[in-house]
C-alpha cells in the first residue's frame, strides 16, 4: 500500500481532530475584544475536555483547582466535555460575581432531572420561581421555631441522643455515622415531625442513601456534573438516578402519610404546609411553583444540605480536637471558668465562649467542606471586571484558594484557633471566611448549622475528653473528596470527664 493512499485519510482525520480541539479550546473571552481580557484555561482534549486531567489529579478537584490557579491566577477556565466552566479564585471576585444580578442562576444537572423528573425546588431554581421557595423555606424555618429556645430545645435533645449513642457503642468509634443520624434528625422533625432512634431502620435508610449520594456524586459534584453520564444506562449517572429511587420511595411515603391525615388536620411540620399550598392552588386554579415534583425536588436539597454538611464539619470538629490536645484543652479550660458541668447551654452563651467560637470557624476554615461552593449558570452574557462571561457558562468559586490564601489567613496550613481572637482574647470576625457561601444565594440553613456546631460540640466537650483511638494521629491534611470534602477514616476514644 502505498504512502500516497495514506496521506488523504490521514490528513483528513488530523484537520478533523484540530477542528475538535479548537472547537473545545475556544477561549470563554476573545481577547482584545472591547477591551476585554482573555480568561486563560489549560489545554482540553477533544469533546471530553478536561476529564482526564481530574482523573490523573487523583479525582481530587479541589487540588487540581489550586494547581491551576497558582498557573493561571484569579480566573481560570476548563472544559467539562463541551461545558465551559470558569472558576473564579479571590475573595474579591467571588464577591462581586455571587452579587451580580445576571450570575445567580443555577442549572440542574441533567442525572437529576432523570432522577427526580422536571422540577428545580429551591437549589436548582432561578428567578420568580427561585424568590417563592427561598421565602417559603425562611418562612417554615421561622414558623417551626429555628433561631427560638424551642428550636434549640430539639437540638439540645438530639446532643443527648448522640452522647447516649458514644456511650452505649464502648466509647471507641468512627463517628460518621452517628453525627449524619444527629443532624438527618434534625432536618426530619422540620420536614416530618419526627425524630427517631439511632436503631431505627427507617433513620438508618434515610442516612445510608444521603450518604451514599454524597459517594456517587464524585469529587466537586463531578459525576453528577458532567453531561454525558445522563445518558447512560450503566456507570455512574445510573447509580445515582438507583439511589434517588430508595430517597423518593421514603418521601413518598411520608408524603402518602401526610396527606391521609386530612386537611384540617393542625400543621406540625413543612411538609403539611407545603401540602397546603398545593391544594389551595390546585382548588383555585392559580398558577403556582407547589407542584409535586417541586416537592421532592425540595426534599432533596433539605436532606442533602442539612444533613451531610453539619455532620462533616463535626467529624473535622472531632479529629482536630484529638489532633490537638492542647487546642482541646483550652476549649475545656474555658467552658470550665464559665459554666459548671451541669450547666445547660444555650446558643446565646457563645458571646461567653471566644475560643470555642474560634475553634469552630477555624475548623470550619480548615476543614473546608465544600471547596468549589455551589456552581452558578450566566443568565446573560456578563464582563466581571473586564473578563466576559457568555450565557450559559458555569461559574464556580474556589472557596479553598481563599480560605489558604496566606495573605488572609496567615500560614494557613496551621491550624490556629487563634487567628480568630483579638490580643485581648476576644472573638473577632474575617470578612473572606465564608464556609456558608455569600451573596444572594447564601446557604438559607446557615443559622441551623451554627447551632447545631455549638451546641453539638460544646456538649461533647463539657461531657468527655476526646483522645485519638490507637495512638497514631492520622494525617489531617489528606482528605476524602465526595460531594464534600471529609476526613479520612479515623477512629477516637471519648473518654469521660
């Protein structure tokens, strides 16, 4: 065969490859164009763009995102297969981007939408609909008691389920699966009105599922993220929509159970009043965002938000703790001056409780549970400080590269509660932490999640002294990265005061 036969193929398939690679390595921004500034981005493969490097990087986004902006510095942008997405990596822009009216949008990964059918609930919605699910999640909130003694009254009867649990399991455990009992608990007497046992099967299907979609969503949201998993009927997408199936046969039944008990029945929970709403609409015939899918769409992002999130930071609470005896000892020393040991605390005793505060903020600093944030969608074609941003494009903040941004948190590798105090020991507040995001679309269970931290952790150190289990400190600065980033496994020993 000869070389001349060769080469028209040959040549056809390279100016086929070249015409794929420009087409995924097309900037986000022309430069110079209306004075605009080019937004630099790595190479990217042809129609699977950056995939491959995430899986070389170990699968572990949030590495692969500091490496990059060390390279390209404040703004960068890859390609998830044909989505452009831009990350943004200074306190500054990400400010000024989760303020701007045009970037509050989100898109809803097409997994989920296989998964739970069309809807958006409150995570995934935007614009009018966005605004109605935001005010009626406040609403309940306000409604069910969250930020009044009653509330808190809740939270202090699950911390003593949860000291009852370590006691009864021998003192010597790895505690994530009882922190996600304590706070999916929590978001089930909002929702639901019920707070079941530790032992209950029902509370024990509930976390195992959430915890099994915060494994299959992949490092940053990876799998759930990219596109062409949707498609597929076996891999990773598949096993995702599986799951989903066991969460909505548990919240339909509840959903069934709600609705046997009437309408007159007295509202005890979200859900009833959700149901509410429904029917009033549905009876007037006006147009409304209560529909069912909405519905569980909206019990997705409760239970995912307000159950994993609070676990993991207390997991981090609990490993820094035993890392750091010394730390440890101060958060004693300091209830100790201020409280007895039989001394019932309230969230409002925290102004008593500098460095306990500081404790958590730096856990919640170091720990950095959710590194990317929660990715945004343009609305409309958007410059954010001379840099364009097309409609359509995610856009995702680099929370880490802000909370180990040495020039904000001076040798941030450390951990030091006492970055967060004044000279004269009192607690002091640092505008760039933002473990709860900022702007519009700030975290809506933030007050939930702080009090729960506080309570939580404060009745686990007035109670025991917490000790690594087999005397080999893990290495705290390695991480397993899910849908948030987590400790590796670790056992410790909580022995009695």
């Amino acid at each position: 065969m000869s070389i001349s036969f060769l080469f028209v193929p040959c040549l056809v398939s390279f100016i086929f490859i070249i015409c794929l690679v420009l087409l995924c390595k097309k900037d986000v921004s022309e430069k110079g164009k209306d004075g605009l500034r080019s937004i630099p981005s790595p190479w990217a493969w042809p129609v699977i763009g950056n995939l491959p490097d995430l899986v070389w990087a170990g699968y572990k986004p949030e590495e692969l995102m500091m490496k990059w902006m060390r390279r390209y510095g404040q703004i960068f942008s890859f390609q998830l297969g044909f989505q452009s997405v831009i990350v943004l990596n200074s306190y500054g822009l990400i400010k000024k981007a989760w303020h701007h009216p045009k970037l509050q949008n989100r898109a809803a990964p097409l997994v989920y939408i296989k998964a739970l059918g069309p809807g958006k609930g409150l995570t995934f919605a935007n614009g009018e609909e966005w605004k109605q699910c935001r005010t009626f999640v406040l609403n309940m909130f306000r409604n069910f008691g969250v930020g009044k003694k009653g509330f808190e009254e809740v939270v202090r009867n699950e911390g003593d389920k949860l000291v009852k649990e370590i006691c009864r399991q021998g003192h010597v455990l790895d505690v994530s699966y009882i922190f996600s009992m304590s706070s999916c608990n929590i978001i089930s007497k909002l929702v639901f009105n019920q707070q079941l046992e530790y032992t209950d099967p029902n509370l024990q299907e509930q976390v195992a599922t959430v915890l099994k979609h915060f494994q299959l969503a992949g490092p940053g949201s990876l799998n759930s993220m990219t596109p062409i998993f949707a498609h597929f009927r076996i891999g990773p997408g598949q096993r995702i929509v599986n799951n989903y199936k066991v969460m909505k046969r548990l919240w339909c039944k509840q959903i069934q159970d709600h609705i046997k008990k009437g309408e007159n029945s007295e509202h005890e929970d979200i859900l009833d009043v959700y149901l509410a709403e429904l029917q009033k609409h549905l009876s007037a015939g006006t147009k409304t965002q209560f529909k069912m899918h909405n519905l569980l769409w909206l019990l997705r992002d409760l239970y995912l938000a307000g159950t994993e999130t609070t676990s993991t930071t207390l997991k981090w609470a609990v490993l820094y703790l035993a890392a750091h005896p010394e730390k440890q000892r101060k958060c004693h020393e300091e209830l100790d001056k201020e409280f007895s040991q039989d001394c019932v605390l309230s969230y409002a005793d925290r102004t008593k409780l500098p460095y306990v505060n500081a404790f958590i903020m730096e856990t919640l600093r170091l720990g950095d549970i959710l590194p990317l944030g929660v990715a945004h969608e343009a609305a409309e074609d958007v410059i954010l400080e001379q840099y364009l941003i097309p409609k359509g494009t995610i856009v995702t903040s680099n929370i880490r590269a802000v909370s180990m941004d040495a020039n904000i948190f001076p040798d941030p590798e450390n951990f030091n509660p006492e970055r967060f105090l004044t000279a004269d020991g009192n607690y002091k507040a640092i505008e760039e932490m933002m473990p709860f995001g900022v702007g519009k679309r700030i975290c809506l269970g933030e007050q939930i999640a702080r009090i729960e931290l506080f309570l939580w952790i404060t009745r686990l150190l007035k109670m025991f002294e917490i000790k690594i289990a087999d005397k080999t400190v893990p290495d705290i600065s390695r991480a397993s990265t899910g849908l948030v980033r987590s400790p590796l496994p670790f056992k410790v020993e909580f022995a009695e005061r």
